[in-house]
C-alpha cells in the first residue's frame, strides 16, 4: 500500500471514531485534567484538512471534580466545548492537553479555548482582556460582550467584541502570523481598497479590526437574490487590488488539491468513493487543460461570506489571509462554487439560481468560461467534507450512536457534477472563450 493510501486510511479512521462513541473516555480524562467531570457530550462539529488530520469540537456538560470543589481554579465559569484532532502538534502539548496513542495515531485534546496552537484564544475571549486590547482606558469590562463567530481548530478563531455601541472583531492566529495580516490591511486600505481598519495589535497573536460598513452579501442574496449588486462590482474590487500583493507568497487555490479534496468527500460520504474520485479526476483534468489566464493580485477566499455591500458597491472585503499572486479565474470560481450550495443551506437562498447564472455569465465575459467551471466544481468538491453534520447527544456509556444522512453534503456533490458537466459541454462548443 503506498504512503498516501494509508494516510488517507488513517485519516477516514480518525473521522469515523470522532463520529462514534469513542471520544468518551478522551474527554473524560481531558477534563478531568483541568478539575472538571464530564456529564453529557455530542459533537459539535467536525474539520477535515486532506493530508493533515481531522478534529472534532464537542459541546459538553461539565460539573467540578469531587477532588477539585471549591478550588480557586474552578472559579471561573464552566467548560463548553473540548476539542479531540488527529492532527500533528509541533510542539509540547499545553497543559490542558492529554495526549493518546492509537496504534500509529496520536490523538491530542484539549478544553477550549486553550488550542495549543492558537495561544491568544483565552484572551480574546475573557473580557478583562478583550476591553483593555480592543477598546482601550475608558471601557467597562463588565460592558463588553464576547461571541465566538468563528472557529478553526489549530488554525484560526474570530471572536466579536460589543462595548456599548462600538463593535471589534478579534482575529486569533497562529504564532507569528498576525504581524503579516496586519500589514496586509495596511496595504490594502493605503490602496483604497475596502479592507477593514486595524484598531490594536497584534499582541499575542490576535489581531483587533474595526466592523466595516455594508450589509454582508449573503444577506442581500437571501433577501432578493442580491439583485442590486451588479457582477462588474466584485471584478471592480478585485481589479483594485494593488501590484504590491504580488510580492506576497503565492497560496496554491482550491483546485489544485482536489484530488485531496475528494478524500474530505470520501470521509463524508464513504458510500459515494468512487463517485467522487471519478469526478474529482474529470475536475482535475478539465482544470489542467484550461487556460487560468496570468498572474493578478487576487484574495483567495473570495465568496459571499466575506463580502460587504453599501449602495451596490463592495464597502468591506474580509478575511484576506490569503491575498497574493494568482488567476482572476480561481477567485471567480471560488464566489461560484460557494454560491451555488447555499440553497441546500438554507430555504431562504430560493433565488440565488437567478443569481448565479447572472453572475456567471458576466464571469464568462472576463476568463474562460471552461476554466471557471472546471475549477467552481473543485471548490464546490472541497465544500462537501465541510457540511453540517448531525449528531446525537450522548449520555457516558450508553450514548445514542451514529450520525443522521448527509442531505447537504450529496447536495454539494451534485453541484460539482453540474459545474463539471457544464465545463465539459463548454469545452466542445464551438464558439468558445472570453470576450474583452
């Protein structure tokens, strides 16, 4: 068996026992470790990184440890959340981590928020600490109000930060990388590009950004299928991207790892493998044998989700970790294929289909239209592993078992056979290509 069958084997089965009811005693003895005993537990949810490991974030029931009441350690408030990864640590554990060999598997966990790898986590969620960062002298702590938005393990966290009327998002990163997003704000805003304005940091890795203006797009998109928003204003931001983005590191985009990508799929739906992989390899293809066009500045998660809109202009462009050299074609597809799953996510995207064809056939003007279906199929791919996932609360040993379907997750195959098949006919057309 080749090295690379047998990680993605390991992987599957990392996937398949945080899914089951082994994660148990784990988190028992995780808790236990910081004076805590575990009550009920479900997982929360589930992320999959192909050729790195797999993590599960579970929502638990804590009560203090018989032998740890009334320590002032337990003062604080309980845990929520505690978090099993297969994934490599390059480091000692931190000391809320319990390790546990698995045959060649290391599994590591942890009770959030101390993520080994994200070491200004903690911080941003107290609200002591988050007030003097973010807000500064003159702010009430005991105002301020933390909500964790979003949550990467191992890999990145934003926390919202409310004081009165005033509004920061905290972004938690890696070590040493909160230096670098930092001065690509300062870039983008020094540009007149839309990027939103540092407000303190980073310190401790955790970087404090003031809430930009706009309405976010997705909510334009569920409420008339963002019929306001012309195409030309996203090509207009991206356009605006200044030349010093190309001496950024260049990010390989969503496609060109789809054959890793289609393991993620693998993992959430092992009946469908070899649908996937066939489909994963015609994407491949298709990708290889289209033109990308040249090098650009480009963002590199460019989608709804991290686009602000005021008066039918682009007014706040998030999440630019990813800024750096690359084909205008992959952020085009990258707003596609992430649009074109969103009415399996929710009933109230009913005209986004209006919306994704007006926005690709305005795409279609600007980069080959084989291109940017062939690789709006590989991110649609790569959004399979990441669909919402169903679990059952289970109560210590004689918890519930297994998930519920994966609707959603067939839902987003679907959509990469479409755009796939889209692609394909394109390619045979015969009045092919962009026009100026």
């Amino acid at each position: 068996m080749r090295a690379r069958d047998a990680h993605i084997i390991r992987e599957q089965d990392a996937i398949a026992l945080l899914g089951s009811d082994a994660p148990e005693d784990l988190l028992r003895r995780v808790l236990a470790t910081a004076g805590w005993e575990l009550g009920a537990w479900q997982l929360a949810s589930l992320h999959h990184r192909p050729g790195v490991g797999a993590t599960g974030v579970f929502s638990v029931d804590a009560v203090p440890h018989r032998a740890a009441r009334g320590r002032a350690a337990l003062s604080g408030p309980a845990p929520t959340h505690a978090c099993i990864t297969s994934c490599p640590l390059p480091q000692a554990p931190a000391r809320v981590t319990v390790v546990h060999r698995r045959g060649a598997d290391t599994l590591a966990a942890w009770v959030h928020p101390h993520d080994p790898l994200l070491p200004g986590l903690p911080s941003a969620l107290d609200p002591a600490a988050a007030t003097r960062f973010a807000f500064g002298p003159g702010h009430d702590a005991g105002a301020t109000l933390l909500e964790l938005r979003s949550y990467r393990p191992l890999r990145r966290a934003v926390v919202l930060a409310r004081n009165g009327d005033e509004r920061r998002y905290l972004k938690v990163l890696r070590r040493d990388a909160a230096g670098p997003l930092a001065e690509r704000h300062r870039m983008l805003r020094a540009a007149g590009v839309p990027a939103p304005a540092l407000a303190a940091g980073p310190v401790q890795d955790v970087v404090a950004m003031q809430a930009a203006p706009g309405t976010p797009l997705a909510e334009l998109l569920m409420r008339d299928g963002a019929e306001g928003v012309e195409p030309d204003a996203l090509l207009r931001v991206l356009a605006s991207l200044p030349a010093e983005v190309m001496a950024l590191p260049t990010r390989p985009p969503w496609s060109a790892r789809v054959r890793d990508y289609a393991e993620g799929a693998v993992a959430a739906l092992p009946g469908e493998a070899d649908r996937i992989r066939r489909l994963a390899a015609g994407i491949d293809a298709e990708v290889r044998s289209s033109d990308g066009g040249p090098l650009v500045p480009t963002h590199g998660d460019f989608y709804e989700g991290n686009l602000l809109v005021a008066d039918g202009s682009v007014s706040g462009l998030l999440d630019v970790d990813a800024l750096g050299p690359g084909h205008l074609v992959d952020d085009l597809a990258c707003f596609l294929g992430h649009l074109a799953v969103l009415p399996a996510l929710h009933t109230g995207y009913a005209q986004v289909p209006q919306a994704l064809l007006r926005f690709a056939q305005a795409f279609d003007r600007r980069v080959d239209p084989v291109a940017l279906r062939s690789r709006a199929a590989a991110v649609s791919l790569t959004l399979v592993a990441g669909a919402r996932r169903r679990a059952d609360v289970r109560e210590g040993a004689d918890g519930a078992a297994g998930r519920d379907g994966m609707p959603e997750a067939v839902s987003r195959l679907e959509v990469a056979e479409r755009f796939l098949t889209e692609a394909q006919r394109l390619r045979t057309a015969p009045h092919r290509g962009r026009s100026a």
